[in-house]
C-alpha cells in the first residue's frame, strides 16, 4: 500500500511539472523570473528619476478602490476615470449608488432616487493629485522592500517592479503596508502604477488602492461593469454581466448593451431628492 501511494505521488508530481502547476526548486511557476536585489535596486533607481520628471496631467486617467472594513457601513467604493467613462459606484449593506453622465442615482429597497451631479463635485482631481504627490514622496525614501520579477503571462509590459513600505503619513494620519506596483517594458519604461495603503477604520483597517494610467488608449471594463450591473439591477436589461474576457472579446456588443441603458426614462419614475450624495472618502 506505502509503494502504491508513493508511486502515485510521483505520478502526479510528474504530470504537475509538465503541466507548468508546478515549479521545480531553483525556478518559479509560469517561467516567471524573481532579479537579484540588485538589479531591483537598479530598476528602483530608474523609475524614481522617472517620476521626479514625470507630471500628473499625462496620468489623466485613474481609478481607485476603497474596500470597507467589517465595521464599515459600506463594503466597496469605486471610483473610474477613464477614456471612454467616468463613473462613480458605492456598494453600501443597506444601499447601491451610482454616478453616470452627470446623474446620482441611489437604489434602497428597489426605491430609486436620484439627483443632478456634476463630476467635479467629487473633487477627484484634488484627491488624485495628492495621492500622486504621496507616491512620488515614498520614492525618495531610503526604507523600501523592493521585488523585481519578469511576467511572461502579464498582458502588457512584463517586468513588476513592487516597493514596500511599512507605515507612512498621509494626510495626517498614519497609513501602513504602502505599495507601489510599476508594470514595465525591457526599458524600464512604464504606462502607469498602482499605490495602495492601509488605514484605520474603527477596530479594523480600510484598505484603498489607486492605479494611474495614460488617458489614451486606457480600458473601461470595470467602469463599464458597474454600469451594467446597476442597469441591471434596476430592470434596464435582462442580460446579466459576462465574463470579463467575453466582455472584452466582444467590445460592439457590450458598448450597445450600455448605449441601450435607459436611465433618462428610468428617472420619469423615480423621485429626486436634492440632498443626494455619497459619503466622501476619509
């Protein structure tokens, strides 16, 4: 019985490895490549030159991710701009908002309401930049973990280069487990990066996280899901929200199902409150 379940083992060892699920010691799974500390330092360098020279107006396009903590009163809140929308969408345990082409519209109980909102209400800008200003801060200091690696699967730009950072101050009060993610090409060149923190919320921690992008040529399929998912939500179609790789194979058909959306004759039978809002980020 010992001899069979050995012989089993190195069977499905066997069958792993050829399959890639497993790397055997000395490589990493998927042909990825880990740099010496070095070489991450190197990169690290390079980047940091980079951004000092770099201006936020050519990072148009952002999004950012606040996950509520267990005493939130909310669970998600996401935040898109990008070439093709802008949307704003707050998941609460008792309420759904969404913002889209200049309307607020928040569903409790399968009661809509809705408001007049223009996308500068938000103050984006003002938030953006200062996270912007915050990472460029982080890259001048000296107390930085840093992990270099070659992605062969990633889609774009195969080299991630992450620094982390214990604890920082942001905006006055101290943030912890700070990192900043930079996708880059054999260059060292980058379309954009990720910062994310933590802080406490309550007992617990809020995390957020927000990535910075070229507005050109920048993806709208998270924004757009929101769209649909609300629009679904609310009867404005049938049609559930696919899979992502569906969603972005079939690009036509995903932009006539937003464009089919109407929220215009959705508003004729809702009621407009004129206090409306979602609560802000802190």
């Amino acid at each position: 019985m010992v001899a069979k379940k050995r012989k089993l083992i190195l069977i499905m060892g066997a069958v792993f490895c050829l399959t890639g699920c497993v790397s055997m010691p000395g490589q990493e799974a998927f042909g990825e490549e880990t740099f010496s500390e070095a070489e991450a330092a190197s990169a690290y360098e390079t980047v940091s030159e980079s951004m000092a020279q770099a201006e936020f107006e050519n990072m148009g396009g952002y999004t950012v991710s606040v996950s509520g903590a267990l005493d939130d009163d909310f669970s998600e809140y996401q935040i898109y701009k990008t070439d093709e929308y802008n949307v704003v969408s707050y998941q609460g345990y008792d309420a759904e908002y969404l913002w889209y082409e200049g309307w607020l519209y928040c569903d409790k109980d399968k009661n809509l309401t809705y408001r007049d909102m223009s996308w500068d209400e938000f103050n984006m800008e003002e938030y953006a930049l200062q996270q912007w200003a915050f990472a460029q801060q982080l890259l001048g200091r000296d107390d930085v973990e840093l992990t270099y690696k070659y992605i062969p699967m990633a889609s774009g730009n195969q080299y991630l280069l992450t620094a982390e950072y214990d604890e920082a101050v942001l905006d006055g009060q101290s943030v912890r487990f700070i990192q900043l993610s930079f996708y880059l090409d054999q260059n060292g060149a980058y379309d954009g990066f990720g910062l994310s923190w933590q802080k406490r919320y309550g007992e617990t921690y809020r995390a957020t996280s927000i990535s910075f992008f070229p507005y050109e040529g920048s993806t709208s399929l998270q924004a757009e899901r929101r769209i649909w998912s609300f629009g679904n939500r609310l009867g404005l179609t049938e049609e559930g929200v696919p899979a992502l790789s569906d969603q972005e194979e079939y690009r036509q058909r995903s932009l006539a199902v937003i464009k089919s959306l109407d929220f215009e004759d959705l508003r004729k039978e809702s009621a407009y409150q004129e206090n409306l809002s979602i609560p802000v980020i802190k």
